[in-house]
C-alpha cells in the first residue's frame, strides 16, 4: 500500500485546501452578474420599474389604471392573475454606474413560444441603443431556453415598432388596439447578421 509520510501529508492537504478555495472562489466570480443587465431585485429597482412604466403607460398596457396592478405583477413575477403564471415573468433591468436605465419583461408561453410583455427605458438614456440592447437580451434570452418564436402586442403608433422590424419582427395582425408581431429564430438572427454586415460595411467605407 502507498503512504505518504508526515511532511508530505500535509503538504499534500494544504495543496487541497488552497486548490479547493480557489476552485470555489473562481466558481463564486463566474456566477455574479457582469451588467450592464441584470436580475430584476425588488428592493433596488421596484421603485424606479414603477415609475418608469406610470410614465409610459399608454406604451405598455393596452387597459386604463386600475384594471392592471404593475404592483402585483412585479411582485409576482407573473404576466397574469392565474397563481399557475407566478415567477414565471422574467425581469431584467439595465443599470449604468449604479443609475437605473431601463428594463424589459419576457416570459415562455409555451414549450416553443415565448412573448416579449414589457420594454421601457428612461427618457434621459433613450436614442443610445439602450432599447436594443434589452430588446435583443430578452429575445435571445427566450431563444435558448428553447423557445423557436417569439411575439408582441404593441400599439400601431409605438415608435418602438421600427426597433422590431430591425429585429426581424413581422406584422401578422392587428386586434382593436393592438398590433401582433412575431420573429422565429431563423428570422431574428438572419435580420441580425444583415444589421452587423450593414454596420461593417458602413465601417469600412470611412
């Protein structure tokens, strides 16, 4: 049988110990969130979510105030009443040196389709690609946790409707108030890759 003598030993269990604090260390760091988006967390960004979307509220809900509680919704974390939706509603937020800037709302419908709820970014941070940015998170969010569509509801006036056509999101149609867009996958990223070979080219032109 092999046996290590005493110095050894513990030089030996001194090499685990420092091993293992670097393994949890390291694995501690790759888990934290890098930003600029990050989880939605309630005590942080609960007060600056709610305001954002009273200001906007003819952009992102289609009922008058006090027929949808944001409230509850946030607290939930669920597109609707049904309990079976609970923590079902994912929630990002957009901060910048600590400032809150926006956020978006996006959760599976089902197995293959997700929807796109809720996109709002304050008004001091709005023409900087911020809305891309989250639009874009939130969309390839829902593309690998296997969703193969993704759609919206949107008013047909909302200037935000040429940020999902750049996205590769299609009208399919119009219900009263509301317009229905849709991307699949194949779609959203054909429209990407035409959007980055644009930017290159316009690059290299200068």
């Amino acid at each position: 049988m092999f046996r290590l003598g005493r110095s050894k030993w513990l030089n030996f269990m001194l090499w685990l110990v420092l091993f293992g604090g670097v393994t949890a260390g390291l694995i501690y760091y790759l888990s934290l969130e890098k930003g600029p988006i990050y989880e939605y967390d309630a005590k942080r960004d609960k007060k600056d979510i709610l305001s954002l979307f009273d200001a906007n509220w003819y952009w992102l809900i289609n009922v008058p105030r006090g027929h949808y509680s944001p409230e509850f919704t946030f607290k939930y974390k669920t597109p609707k009443r049904d309990p079976r939706y609970f923590g079902k509603l994912i929630i990002k937020v957009l901060r910048e040196n600590n400032e809150f800037v926006g956020f978006t709302a996006y959760y599976k419908v089902s197995f293959y389709k997700g929807q796109f709820l809720f996109l709002a970014v304050d008004k001091a941070f709005r023409g900087k690609g911020v809305g891309t940015k989250l639009a874009r998170y939130a969309v390839e969010d829902l593309f690998k946790r296997g969703c193969s569509v993704v759609f919206l509801w949107t008013r047909p006036n909302n200037p935000a409707r040429f940020l999902y056509k750049k996205l590769g999101f299609k009208k399919k149609k119009i219900d009263g108030e509301l317009v229905y867009f849709s991307v699949t996958k194949d779609e959203y990223y054909k429209a990407k890759k035409e959007v980055e070979q644009r930017k290159k080219g316009a690059a290299e032109k200068k």
